[in-house]
C-alpha cells in the first residue's frame, strides 16, 4: 500500500506515525505491527475536518499482504488528534480466500447422506408444475388420464439435462468399457428400455453380471457381459511340417549310433 500522490495528507496528522502505531498495536496485539508503509488524505466528506490514513504491515503469517490501517483526524482549527479506526484490510498481492459460493452450488453428487435434506429451489429450472405439459407423451397421457399426479415433473430442460450428463458419464459411449465391448447395450438381451421421450437413448441394465446391473447406461455403451457376446474360438493346434528331400541320412545315422543302447 502506498500513499496518495494527488492529494497530501495533513502535515500533523502524517507526523503522528506513533499514535497510529499504538492504535493498531492494541488491534494486533499480540502480533507484532510491521513496518510503516507511509500515509495519505482520508476522503473529504467532513467539512472542518482533516483526515489521514497510515499503513503498517501485518505480520501474522495467515495474512500474508494484509496491511492495517489506521484513520486519525482533527479539526482544522485544533491540533488535537484522534483515532477514527482501525481496519484489517488486504495489500497489493494480498491472500485472499476464495469467493463465496452459495451451498446449492457446492454441493456435488455423492454428497448427499443418510438423513440429509436437499429441497429443490421454487424456480430449479429441471422442474416444471405436474398441471402444464411436460413435453413427455407416456407422462402427460397418464396424467390426463388419472386427473391426479404429482405436485412437479421433470421440465423439458431437466430431462435434457440429465440425458446429457449419462451420456458424457461412465455409462456413455466414449467410456473405455464401451470401447472394448462385443456389442452395444441397445442390441443387448439385459437391456431395459426407459419410458417415454428418452427411451430411444437411455435404459438401464438388468444384468446381475454386468458392472453396470441396475444403472442407467446409453443404447451405445455396452461392456463384456453383452447377452450376444461370443467367446473366441481356441486357436487350433499349428501342424508341423518336415522338409524330407534335405534330410541328412548320414547325420541321423551317426546320432543313432551314439545314442546308449
């Protein structure tokens, strides 16, 4: 923190460097005030007053930058000083915490434990009133139907959502397991085919076997437990060929006469 090089600060309040050290002292106590980082013109909103604010350096080591200041004033016709305040506030390259995020924001998924709730903000986008219409044929036809349902539905953008967020998940196409797999979970036996507009994109596995059984997976993943899924054949044994017309006769007679009777 420097001083202002456009408006100079009162020539008495400037010199009372010691004042403003002892005020910030009893502030900071019991960290010691670091250094003077010289002094400036308070803002001009009190007419017959003068106003300066000297800097000192914090030493406590989790403000790394912070700077403490300290306002002193006087009126124009008396030479008696006084403190006006003392504040913690952050230098140039000052350690700051992160901004703030609301908790809705924070939360991420797995978060949510036995016992916690998490209620759905009045405007959640991902919601629509069960009294409009969904967008979702097999959901608004049973509902008419009925004339009951429930209080909100998933909205149009909601089911977006969550379609794009399987798909780019562990369960999407571009998996590593879906990449090596046999066959692909739309063409498999254990696939089990969601209701309504995500159908033609999104099911869930119904095999015990699968790494995936009760999940909701793409019509492109697939894994090794596909219902179509054929072993590879044994490989058969190669057969062994003898070149007879460069056959040694002499040679192989010599090694049979060595060998022990």
């Amino acid at each position: 923190m420097t001083a202002s090089t456009q408006v100079r600060p009162d020539e008495l309040l400037a010199a009372a460097i010691e004042l403003a050290r002892a005020a910030a002292e009893a502030e900071a106590a019991p960290a010691p005030i670091g250094e003077h980082r010289g002094a400036q013109a308070g803002p001009d909103d009190s007419p017959g007053a003068l106003v300066a604010i000297h800097f000192f350096d914090c030493t406590t080591a989790s403000y790394s930058g912070w700077v403490w200041s300290v306002a002193l004033t006087r009126l124009a016709d008396d030479d008696l000083i006084t403190i006006d305040e003392v504040v913690l506030q952050p230098g140039d390259g000052a350690l700051l915490p992160p901004p703030w995020v609301p908790w809705s924001e924070r939360l991420r998924p797995g978060d949510l434990g036995v016992g916690d709730l998490l209620p759905a903000e009045s405007d959640d986008a991902r919601l629509a009133p069960a009294y409009t219409a969904t967008g979702d044929p097999a959901v608004d036809e049973v509902a008419f139907e009925l004339g009951i349902g429930r209080v909100r539905v998933m909205s149009r953008p909601g089911r977006l959502d969550a379609a794009q967020r399987w798909h780019e998940g562990d369960t999407g196409p571009e998996a590593p397991m879906a990449k090596q797999a046999p066959g692909r979970c739309g063409t498999c036996g254990f696939y089990l085919s969601l209701e309504g507009s995500l159908r033609a994109v999104l099911g869930v596995c119904g095999n015990e076997y699968a790494p995936s059984d009760g999940r909701v997976v793409t019509v492109e993943f697939g894994c090794g437990a596909h219902s179509e899924a054929v072993p590879e054949p044994e490989e058969a044994p190669r057969a062994v060929s003898y070149d007879t017309e460069s056959f040694d006769t002499e040679e192989f007679e010599v090694l049979e006469s060595a060998e022990p009777s």
